[in-house]
C-alpha cells in the first residue's frame, strides 16, 4: 500500500482522472465531411488529367515536328524536283518502257464488257478519255479528232471501239527505231489466230497519218498501215513544261459480238525488250461486245 500511494504521488496519477471517450465521438470530431472529401479528389483528378494531357500534347507536337523537319532535310538532299532519283538501269522500267490503253475498265480486271444498245454500260470509259484527252482537244482541231464527234464515237454500232495507246515515260529514254520507221512502232492484234480473226478490221491514227496525209482523207486511208507510230520528236522525256506524250488511236471497226476477244498490243524498236507473258513492253486485254 505505501508502495503504491508513493507510486502514485510521484507520477501524480489519479485513477479517478481516467476516463474512457467515446468512438463515434473521436470519429465525428477529426474525420472529414463527405462534400470535402469528394471536392479534394475532384480536384487532384482534375490536376492531374491536365497535367498529363498537356504533356502527351506537348511530347507528340515535339516529335512530329522532329520527324516533318527530319524527312524535309532527307527528301532535299535526296529527291530532286526536276529529275528522279534513280534513272537508267537503276529505274524501275530498266529503260524498257510498257504500254498502256486509255481508257481501262478497273483496276482489277483488264475486260472491257460494253453494250451499244446500253450507253450507261461504257459511260465511265467515256468519261475517262473526254479528261485525258481535254488538253489535245484543247489545243488541236480536226485530224484524228474529226471523227471522234466530242468522244462519242467512242462506240457506235458503225465504228465500233476506239482506244488510245500510250508509251510509258522514262526519263531520258531515247528510242531506236527500226529501219524505214520515224519513231517507236506500236501494233495490236489477237492473241491467238482465233482472235485475230474475231477482231475485224484495224485502223491505227496518230500525227505521221495526220502529216502524211492530211485531216481529210478517208476512212480507209486512215486504215492503210498496220501499226501506228509514236514520232521520235517528242523524246526524250526529261521533265519539260507542258510535255504532252505523242498520241495513238487504234480501232477495232467491225469485231464479233457476244465472244470475249483477247488483243494484244506491243511496242516495236531495237531497244524495247517484248514479252507478253510478263507485260514487258506490251500490254493484253480483253473486248467483249454484246
């Protein structure tokens, strides 16, 4: 008991001070209101979406404007505005130029399927060589266009299909024409004996005709020559102003009716490599007049 009472004296302790407080009392005196609560977090949210949307935004206009300025200097020191990078041999035609007939069905078939009694079933290939020829019948009258009437003798029931042949460019290709020919001879005919039998008459115009002959000749003296030329004038390509390749009209007058006809049409000279099956200086395609 002494032990204690001093105990107790010297620590000044009393039992009776000692009293329990309540929990729901110690809750409601230092926790936070709700509305504070959820307003704090509202706002530190808030902070922080900003704060990283500014710099994602600021990062990628960084980067975008390291990769515009990157691919500028790249594209200046490698791509030249006159003349492309890789010429010659180097050139993805190796300086065997193809070609092309305007105007083409799709890119993803090569069958020209046209009714004449249907003038909406070859509207679309009006319509692309009236914009790939708007420069000549621009710029020329009369000649091969005489008897185009505007590009509607496209098709007619009398004259039958009409395309233009065109020689892909490379730059500063020249070329070597065979002997007794002003320029790059260009011909089309079936691809088999059947074909060619199925394809009528063909007529070929292009500016030697023009020249030789004048705009007023016939329709037979238009279809005296079995091929057409493209003039050695007009080469090389070396990226001039308003350089307009030199044009070749084939038509196929007369052709038979509900059979598919395969043609084929190829570049002649010394320097132009031909083969049919890989497309090589030629192109094939399909007629099939209903």
């Amino acid at each position: 008991m002494l032990l204690r009472k001093v105990h107790a004296k010297s620590n000044g302790w009393k039992p009776s001070a000692f009293k329990y407080t309540d929990h729901s009392e110690l809750t409601r005196r230092y926790a936070f209101r709700s509305e504070d609560l959820e307003m704090f977090d509202l706002r530190n949210v808030f902070k922080s979406i900003c704060s990283r949307m500014l710099y994602t935004m600021c990062l990628y206009l960084f980067v975008f404007g390291f990769f515009l300025g990157y691919m500028k200097l790249l594209f200046y020191f490698s791509i030249m505005n006159d003349y492309p990078r890789l010429t010659g041999n180097n050139s993805l035609l190796r300086m065997n130029p193809g070609v092309s007939v305007v105007p083409t069905p799709s890119d993803r078939t090569s069958l020209v399927h046209v009714r004449p009694s249907n003038p909406v079933s070859y509207s679309s290939l009006v319509d692309e060589m009236t914009a790939y020829l708007s420069y000549y019948q621009y710029h020329f009258t009369g000649g091969m266009f005489a008897n185009c009437e505007d590009l509607r003798g496209y098709l007619n029931p009398r004259r039958s299909c009409r395309y233009n042949l065109d020689l892909n460019r490379i730059y500063g290709w020249l070329p070597d024409p065979v002997p007794n020919a002003t320029g790059v001879q260009v011909k089309c005919e079936g691809l088999t004996q059947v074909d060619a039998d199925h394809l009528g008459t063909i007529c070929y115009y292009d500016m030697d005709s023009l020249k030789a002959y004048g705009s007023g000749q016939s329709d037979k003296e238009w279809c005296r020559r079995d091929h057409g030329i493209f003039n050695s004038v007009f080469y090389p390509f070396i990226n001039q102003g308003n350089y307009q390749a030199p044009l070749v009209f084939v038509q196929f007058r007369n052709p038979k009716r509900h059979v598919v006809i395969w043609i084929k049409c190829y570049a002649i000279a010394k320097n132009i490599r031909v083969d049919v099956n890989r497309n090589e200086g030629s192109v094939v395609f399909q007629l099939l007049v209903d």
